[in-house]
C-alpha cells in the first residue's frame, strides 16, 4: 500500500498558535490583551472608528497600518448611509471571528477547505430603541449564522469544526454570555 502525502493549506499558521499556546501557559500574564477602538463623531449618525493600537505580550503593539469603519444609518432612517449600521458591525465581527475559527481548526486537523461562506440574519424591533415600547428588546432577538462550506471532510467533520469555532470564538462568547460595559464620560 502507498503512503500519499498530500499537500494542502489553508493559510493559518497552526504551529505559530500552537507555539503561543504553549508560551502563555508557561506565562500567563503575557496572555492579556487589551483591544482598542477610538471614534469620532463625524455628523448625523455618522461616526468612524478607527483601530491600531492594542496592548499585548506585556507591553503597546500596532497594527501595521490604521484599519477605519465608518458607520451610520440607511437613508430611510433620513441619515446619509454613508457606512454599515453599528449593529451590522456587530454580525460582521462575529462572521469574522467564527469564519477565522473554521479555518484555524480545519488546518489543525489537515482539513483542506475549498470555499466557506456564511449568512447571517439578525431581527431587531426599532420600536425598542425608538422608545415606542419600553418591554420591547434594543437589541437583536435572535441571530442566525448559516454556514455552507465545502471540504474535503465529512459532514460530521465539518459540523465539528464550526462547533470547535463557536467554543473558541471572543465574538461569539462576547455576545451570548453577559459582559460588563461601563461607559465613562470624561470631563
């Protein structure tokens, strides 16, 4: 019988995460990371944020390069739909965390993917945030993520993968579990 070694990848540096897991381990306190966004209100429901700097491994680091969003509200809300709406940023971040996941676990287990795509729908009741119905919810009653991936795995193997995502994924633990926020205003 032949032993075939084939070559795949999907572009995840799985020893360089399997390194990092084995140094904060041995460090802990190198593992806290502190994330960090700074906006400005542009006019309208129109505000950019912009990402760069972040704390980790014990000390500043930045992005190589300033990452902006802008963000606003559809022109039937009478605004400028200049960027996504701030709850769409919310789904977009949660696609990229588990997408990013899926594709981090399927490396580990020599999973080659070929496409993956997801939807995801989110309903919100605007008669929450428009104080029309104080019981009414501000925020999204339920979101739905879709997958459709094609592997060379089998449905069990890839139904685990997206399940090892969603265990793993800040965003997804962010959202269905309770986080403190606090919101300052400084004088």
């Amino acid at each position: 019988m032949n032993n075939v070694t084939v070559d795949f990848t999907n572009g995840v540096n799985v020893e360089a995460l399997l390194g990092a897991r084995e140094a904060f381990t041995a460090a802990p306190e190198a593992a806290q990371f502190v994330w960090r966004a700074q906006s400005t209100w542009k006019k309208g429901t129109h505000t950019q944020t912009s990402v760069q700097k972040f704390f980790g491994l014990g000390q500043e680091q930045s992005h190589r390069q300033v990452f902006s969003y802008d963000t606003d509200h559809p022109e039937i809300f009478a605004s400028e739909d200049i960027g996504s709406t701030p709850t769409e940023m919310v789904l977009v971040g949660l696609a990229g965390c588990l997408t990013a996941g899926i594709a981090t676990v399927a490396e580990h287990r020599k999973i080659q993917l070929h496409s993956v795509t997801a939807a995801i729908e989110a309903p919100i009741n605007l008669q929450g945030i428009l104080g029309v119905d104080s019981d009414i919810r501000n925020g999204f009653s339920s979101i739905t993520v879709k997958y459709t991936i094609d592997a060379d795995a089998s449905e069990d193997e890839i139904a685990a993968l997206v399940a090892q995502s969603q265990k793993r994924s800040a965003v997804f633990d962010t959202i269905t579990n309770p986080t403190n926020v606090h919101v300052l205003v400084n004088s």
